[in-house]
C-alpha cells in the first residue's frame, strides 16, 4: 500500500521506471491533484516514510510509470482502448487495514472523493 493517485501512463516501450506522458497527461494530472489536496496526508508528499522513507511524491501524486513500471495494466489498457480516464487512488501505507480504521479512511478521503467527482 501506499498513499498517493497515479496516473497513466503506467508503462513504456523501455519497460523501466520512467515518466511516461499520455496525450492527457495535463488532465491526469489535474484528476490526481483535485483528489490529493483535500487529503492532507496524501498531498505532503511522504505518507508512508516508516515502511518506505525514501519514498517521494509531489504533491501526493506521480506518473504510475515513473513509480513503477506495470506493464499491461488496466488503468492504461482502458485509456487506450475505450477512452476511460482512470487514475488508481492508493488510499494507505497498510494494504488492508482492519475493520475498526475503515472511518477513519472514510474521515481522510470524503472530501477527496467529493472533490474528484466534481472534476466530471
């Protein structure tokens, strides 16, 4: 797990982690944002530093291939092939939390997902 929205593109022709821009890159990256700066954990950047200190993302979003590489992954494949705009919201540093954290996740992220689907 980690906290942070990434978007396409998730792959590249080199197959390394790199950024790799769509043609929408610019939109991508307004979804991301508009999602991110309503969590003030996520936007800081630096969420997850027990389990992954050098880990960085400015602003709480990143270019999944810059991240790491996914090649053949459905994010990119429904871009490309039925022009659906995804991003994929990693939502905390534990992968599955227990059930008694589940409000507060719902407390971190209401406003985010409030805030992304005002984008529409």
């Amino acid at each position: 797990g980690s906290l942070v929205v990434n978007y396409p593109f998730d792959d590249n022709e080199q197959g390394v982690a790199i950024y790799s821009k769509s043609p929408d890159d610019a939109v991508f990256q307004k979804l991301a944002l508009a999602y991110s700066k309503e969590n003030a954990k996520m936007y800081q950047g630096s969420p997850c530093t027990d389990m992954y200190p050098t880990e960085y993302f400015p602003h709480g979003i990143t270019n999944g291939a810059q991240w790491y590489n996914v090649p053949g992954g459905m994010q990119d494949w429904n871009y490309l092939h039925t022009n659906c705009f995804e991003v994929t919201i990693e939502l905390g540093c534990v992968k599955y939390p227990r059930a008694e954290e589940l409000p507060k996740y719902w407390a971190q992220n209401r406003q985010s997902l409030l805030q992304f689907m005002k984008q529409v």
